[in-house]
C-alpha cells in the first residue's frame, strides 16, 4: 500500500484530466475527488445484499484459486477470524454502517452541493441505471 501522500498525488493525477472513473470509498482522498467529480454514484445496497455478495465472490475465488493482484489467493483463514480487523464479513460490516452515516452528511456541505448524486439501492436499480446510460450514449454518438 501507498504511504498517504504518494496516494494522494497518484489521485490528484489521475483526476486532472477531464475523463476519469475512481472506484472506491477512500476517504482520505474524497476531498480530491469529489471535488473534482462532477457524478457521484453510490451503491447504496442493503448489508444483506453485500454479504451475500462478498460470500459468493469469496466462494468462487477460493474454489477456483482465481489470482487477485500480484500472485494473491484468498485463503479459508483469511476469512474464519471474526476478530481480525482484515476480515473482509467484518470490514463490510463496518463500512456499511460508515458510510450510512458519513456520505449524507458530506453530500450536505456546500463544497459538494455540485454533485450530481445516483443513490441506487438494488443491483436491480444499477443494472437498470447502466442501462439507461447506455442508450444514453448510444443517442449522443448517433448525433
């Protein structure tokens, strides 16, 4: 992992041009980037849903031993302490709750107030969301 400053210049580069996607909650470069961000699209799925997610995207890398980064497997004991601060049940967890609380109160400070906001609850609603951007698109390029 970057040291904080290294991964707030990579950050601040990558967001300087006019085009760009950052996936991600990091709140130490949220100022950076939703600054810059001109849409913000929040997957404001319920905690089951992302449990349920996280159980079958662990299931299948375990079992297929699929490569994350840099030769890195997910492990069984990766998972089985639930008192690990890194385990990823208990992270999601954590986050959901965080972000229930932080991201409407950020959203209401006037440094953010130009921020086109896609709160999208289901992956029913997201899918359809993509959708609609796309024939969006589709629109815009046969002009």
């Amino acid at each position: 992992m970057a040291e904080p400053e290294v991964f707030r210049a990579r950050v601040e580069q990558e967001t300087a041009g006019g085009r760009w996607v950052v996936d991600g909650s990091y709140s130490k470069v949220r100022d950076l980037v939703w600054a810059r961000a001109d849409t913000l699209v929040w997957l404001d799925y319920p905690l089951a849903v992302k449990l349920w997610q996280l159980l079958e995207r662990t299931t299948r890398r375990l079992w297929t031993g699929e490569e994350l980064w840099n030769g890195n497997r997910e492990r069984l004991s990766d998972h089985l302490n639930l008192l690990d601060r890194d385990n990823l049940f208990v992270w999601t967890i954590r986050q959901h709750r965080f972000h229930q609380i932080t991201y409407p109160a950020a959203l209401a400070e006037p440094a953010y107030a130009h921020l086109r906001l896609v709160r999208l609850r289901t992956p029913g609603a997201g899918r359809r969301w993509l959708e609609q951007v796309a024939r969006d698109q589709a629109n815009v390029d046969r002009r």
